[in-house]
C-alpha cells in the first residue's frame, strides 16, 4: 500500500477472487438449508437404479480421490429406489467429498447399498482421520465442524452434512455414523423401501 492506495496485484485480485467465489457458495447453501428448514422442499421422485446412481455420482469424484491416493472401491446391490434423483445427489456428494477431504492420504473408500430389515442402506466407510466420540452428535448442525485446527486448511461450509439430513428426513428416512479418531468413519443412509 502505498499512500493510503490498495495495489491490485494478481496475488491480491486472486485473493478477492477466491473470497467471492467462497462466499457465493455460502450464501447459495444457505438458501438450500433455509428451503428445507421452510418446508419448501416437495420432492419429485422417481425410480432410480441405486447402483447405476451412486457409480454415475461417485465416479466424478475419482480423480480428487486418486490426488491423494486414495482408491474408491464399491460393492453396490442392483436395486430399485424412489428417490428425487437430484436433491438426494447432495447427500452422495457431501458425504463422499468429506469422506476425501477427512482423509490423509493413501487410503481407501468403500460405497456399498444393499437391502437390510426391508430397508435401502447406502454406506460410505473410509479411513480418515475420524471423529471424536463426543462430537458425533454435533456434526448435523449448522456451521459445526470438528476439530477446526486439524480441519483448518480443509475448505467448507459446515452445513453440508445439515443439508443431507434435512434430505435424508424428507426421504423418510435416517442416517447413523460410526467413528473412531485416526481409524475413520463409516456414514449410513437408511432409507424406508416404499409399499
């Protein structure tokens, strides 16, 4: 700065440039969360194939995995479930993206849907970083993030996973996390088989 002026240098304009773009993002999940908190949230389901639906999401996100040498394997079901198709995308991708974000590297991910009880079960289990026990129960609201010194240089929202509850609740159905510090986690979707 010289006399009182800001020099807009690449370094600076980058800098403004990523805030934008960081904030857009916000405000644009926010308007997501304030839908379903409003009740605005009809769905418009189909019948999808859950196998073909997770590989079509999921294979996307290969190329950020293999960054950090990370391999996704699945094991999925061929099975038939009535979903909307693109607000359930959400629940997939917020929770395969932390699944990579929380992960140190060199690791793997498993995606598995089968039948379980009569119900749909989607499983993301990886190996990361984990969570502590007394935080589970903190993860599904808004603008909580675990442990913010590990997850200091890991952009994000902190309403990813709010969102996908809030999905996963108008689907009718429910999500269960298991986790161990430094040995990773395991998120389900447990979704009702529709009479």
């Amino acid at each position: 700065i010289v006399a009182g002026i800001w020099e807009p240098t690449n370094d600076r304009l980058n800098s403004i440039n990523e805030e934008v773009t960081r904030i857009t993002k916000l405000v644009d999940e926010l308007r997501k969360l304030a839908m379903f908190d409003s009740g605005k949230n009809n769905l418009k389901k189909e019948v999808v194939n859950l196998k073909k639906y997770i590989e079509g999401i999921a294979y996307n996100y290969e190329g950020k995995a293999l960054e950090k040498n990370i391999v996704i394997k699945y094991q999925l079901e061929d099975l038939e479930v009535l979903i909307d198709k693109e607000k359930f995308a959400q629940v997939i991708i917020n929770i395969l993206s932390n699944a990579i974000k929380y992960n140190n590297g060199n690791g793997e991910i498993y995606i598995k849907c089968f039948m379980k009880d009569d119900n749909f079960n989607i499983s993301v289990k990886d190996n990361g970083i984990g969570i502590p026990k007394g935080e589970i129960k903190n993860i599904f609201e808004r603008f909580y993030r675990v442990d913010k010194s590990r997850a200091s240089n890991e952009k994000g929202m902190g309403v990813g996973l709010t969102i996908s509850k809030s999905i996963i609740n108008a689907h009718g159905g429910e999500i269960k996390v298991f986790s161990e510090v430094n040995k990773g986690s395991e998120f389900i979707v447990i979704l009702p088989k529709e009479k």
